[in-house]
C-alpha cells in the first residue's frame, strides 16, 4: 500500500500527476454531472433534474441549520460544489485503483492530504474573508474576545485546530478505505502466486468483506462528503452571524 | 519508507518534497469548477427554482384573488335572491291583500243590489196591492149599487135576498 507517486518537478513546484488526473477527472464528472441534469430545465421537473433540485434543497438546509437565508444564501454554490465535489472524488477511488509500475495512479483526490488540507484552508480562508466583509475588521477581531477576552489563545489555536481536523478527517477517511480495499484486492489475487489453490482460497475470503467494505465506503464517502459541506456552512456561520 | 509514507502522506512520498503544485492545481481547479457550474448549472438551476417559486406564490395569491371574488359573488347573490323572496312574498300579499278587497267590494255591491232589488219588489207589492184594493172598491161599490138597485127592482123574501146576496157575491169572486 506504499506505492509511489508520480511527481515531476515544473518551475520549483513538484506536481503529483496522479493527484493532477484526479483532480482534473473529478472536476470534470462534477461539470458534466451538473450541466447535464440542468441542460433541459423545465418548471415541472423530470428525471435528473429532479435529483439535482433535491441535492440542493439538502444543501439550502444544511445552510438553513446553521444560518439565516438572507446570509446564507450566498454560499449556496460553494456549498453544492464542494458536496459534489467530495463525494464524486471520494467514489472514484472505490472501484479499482491503477497502478502503473510502482506509481499509484487511480485512486481518490480525496486520499492525499494536500487536496483535502487545500481544501479546508481554502474554506477557512473564506470564512475569514467573509467575516471582515459581512461584520467589518472590528466586528471580526472582536469575534476573537468573545465571549470573554482570556479566550483569545483558545480561540486562535481552535481555527488551526478547525482547519486541521477538517481536512484530515476527510483524508483518514477515504485514504484508510482505500488501503483496506488494496488489502482485500491483494488478498484475493496475491494468493494466485503460490498455487492455484491458495488463490482460491484468498479470492473466496475477499470476496465477501471486500463486499462489506465497497458498501461501507460509499456509505462513508457520502457521509464525509456532507460532513465537510456541513462543516464548512458552521464555521461560516460562526464568523459572520451577528449574535456570535 | 514505509513510516514516512504514513507519517506525511503521499506528499512525502519519493523523497521529501512537499506537493506545492498539487495545491494550486486543486485551489484553481476547484476555483475554476465553482465558475463553471455557477454559469452553467447552478445558476438557470436556481433561476428555475425561482421562477417555480414566482409561479407557485403567483397560482396561490390568483387562487385566493378568484375565491375572494367567487365569496363576495355569492354573498351578491344570496342578498338578490333574499331580496326576491321579500319581493315575492310582497307581492303575493298584496294580491291578498287586494282580492280581499275586492271580494268585499263585490259582497257590498251584491248585496246592495239585492237590497235594491228586494226594496223595489216590495214596493211593486204594495203598489199592486193597492192597486188591488182600488180596483176591489171600485167593484165593491158597483156591486151594492147594482144589489141595491136589484132589491129596489124587486121585493124579495129574506131567503131570497139572502140567496141573491150570496150570488152576486160569488158573481164578484168569480169575476176576480
């Protein structure tokens, strides 16, 4: 499960092309998944269009849970995106991953730390933004005093903490599902190597946790991919609503 | 090798170098997928649900419009048909009222002819009557000068005189 990656180093920065694929395939099942279920909108909603409504009427109450409208609603796209995002990056990584010599190329974007810590820097670099531009530069360093001004320290050491375990949880998540299933692949197919019959006996035992384990990772996948969104809604909302 | 591949992720992996080119392709890629879907899915997806929600408040505040109009057509009409009815019942009563009337009217006159009527006839009555006795006395008096100058005519016994008394009497009768 140590499988090496892909980089190349291009102007100073050292690019994972196994990540830049991914991330590339990802975005584009995302753009393709959305334009087509909105190519033919219609007022009396049919098929696909149907179930992109319904996702996001889920994401306007995951905004609704944590904010009021007249705030939240701007950050409805971003909260959509980011779930389809996840949850198409989380999946990919589920049927099979690729291997091309030594290096890992099919996998998840969302088992490589750096997508996931980019990710939630980038979400708490919005909730910043957005909180100096909704409650001033005032309103927002005064966020940090509240409620009492000896919580300041716990208060800078909790968005570190936040942006963190925001992005972490996402990559332990997929990146432990997949090196189980990687295990259960190499259980079913290492056998073969020894004899005919251990490889059976390996393929018979994978067969049914790798089962189990393919559910409960899509099971999980989509359940980080509403923990991020969800996440990323409260700690917006703790920045920019008045009575925090 | 393996440690520090579970200790740094695959950013560590094949030597120590931290993916910087991995960040910025996700940040711009992410940026650029957020443009995308904006102009092409999610915004028409929001317009439309909008537009929806337009429709739908537009169908319910019309719907309440026609029912309002509907409510006060019908109190419109329950006030002309109570109208009508008073009118009706109005107008039966002064039928009533007026063929009362005229059932007295006509009783009165009835009875004010037959009164009329009766006046005359008796009136006719007593004229004839009248009449009856004038004419009785006429033939009265002719008769007792015609008995007495039959008595002057002849000296009768008192039998005979009786007898011819008693027969002009029937005489005068039967010329009645």
């Amino acid at each position: 499960m140590n499988h090496g990656a892909p980089i190349v180093e291009f102007m100073g920065l050292y690019f994972n092309l196994a990540n830049i694929m991914m991330i590339t395939i990802a975005s584009l099942i995302v753009f393709i998944l959305a334009v087509v279920s909105t190519r033919r909108l219609e007022l009396k909603p049919t098929g696909i269009q149907n179930f992109t409504e319904w996702v996001m009427d889920f994401v306007k109450g995951i905004i609704n849970s944590t904010m009021d409208w007249n705030t939240g609603g701007r950050f409805l796209i971003l909260g959509m995106t980011l779930i389809m995002y996840i949850f198409v990056s989380n999946m990919l990584g589920l049927p099979f991953s690729i291997i091309v010599g030594h290096d890992l190329w099919w996998k998840s974007p969302t088992a490589d730390p750096v997508i996931t810590m980019t990710l939630a820097v980038m979400v708490m670099g919005l909730t910043h933004y957005y909180g100096v531009k909704m409650k001033g530069a005032k309103g927002y360093a005064k966020g940090y005093f509240e409620p009492m001004g000896f919580m300041f320290p716990l208060k800078i050491v909790e968005e570190f903490a936040n942006t963190l375990t925001l992005g972490l949880r996402l990559y332990g998540n997929i990146y432990a599902g997949e090196i189980l299933l990687g295990l259960l692949a190499g259980l079913a197919t290492s056998g073969y190597a020894n004899g005919f019959g251990s490889g059976i006996a390996g393929t018979l035992g994978a067969i049914v946790p790798m089962l189990a384990w393919q559910g409960f990772s899509v099971f999980v996948g989509t359940i980080q991919a509403f923990i991020f969104t969800m996440l990323t809604m409260v700690f917006i909302s703790h920045k920019v609503s008045q009575d925090h | 090798m393996l440690t520090s591949g579970y200790v740094l992720g695959a950013a560590a992996e094949g030597g120590l170098h931290f993916n910087g080119g991995d960040i910025i392709f996700q940040l711009v890629m992410f940026i650029i997928l957020l443009a995308l879907v904006k102009k092409f899915a999610w915004g028409p997806l929001m317009g439309i649900m909008k537009e929806r929600e337009q429709l739908i408040a537009n169908e319910i505040s019309a719907a309440e419009a026609s029912r309002a109009e509907a409510g006060k057509l019908l109190e419109e009409q329950r006030e002309l048909l109570k109208t009508s009815r008073t009118e009706a019942g109005q107008l039966i009563e002064n039928a009533k009222k007026q063929g009362e009337a005229q059932r007295e009217d006509i009783i009165s006159a009835a009875r004010a002819e037959a009164e009329r009527l009766k006046e005359s006839a008796k009136r006719e009555i007593v004229q004839e009557k009248e009449k009856a006795v004038a004419a009785l006395r006429d033939q009265v008096s002719s008769l007792s000068v015609l008995i007495a100058s039959k008595v002057i005519e002849k000296e009768l016994s008192e039998a005979d005189q009786e007898k011819l008394i008693n027969e002009y009497l029937q005489e005068a009768g039967e010329e009645r």
